[in-house]
C-alpha cells in the first residue's frame, strides 16, 4: 500500500542556491499529475508563514487535506 501512495505523491522542498548563502530554492515534484495538484494545494503563496523545509502529500489529502501528509520535517 505505501509505493501505491508513493507513487501518487507529491513532494515539496527548500535547497539552499550555490551562488548565495542567504538564498533558498523551492522545489516541487510529483510521480503523476494527481500528486502535483496535491501537493500544489498545500503550497503556501504567502510569505512570513511558517512551513516546514519538506513535505510528502499522499492520496489521502483528497479528503483529509493536511491530514494527507506522509511526512515533513
């Protein structure tokens, strides 16, 4: 059951930039469209709200939203 959510996932992450200590990346990425609507919709557009540098949203965000999270740190 976990590669099936897996496989539907999608994941978001912060990487700091080469060129600049002070500068951060945002990342995000997805095995299947479902997984990038997923992981989309828990994207924060705002700024100075705290977020966690990563996160793994499953099939269960459909109907749980945040509740949907495989992981985050």
């Amino acid at each position: 059951m976990v590669s099936f959510k897996l496989h539907r996932a999608g994941i978001t992450f912060l990487h700091k930039l080469p060129t600049s200590a002070a500068s951060l990346a945002v990342f995000v990425s997805a095995k299947s469209p479902d997984g990038f609507d997923r992981i989309m919709r828990l994207f924060v557009l705002r700024t100075g709200v705290p977020v966690p540098e990563w996160v793994v949203v499953g099939p269960d965000a459909d109907t749980k939203g945040g509740g949907g999270i495989l992981g985050a740190g």
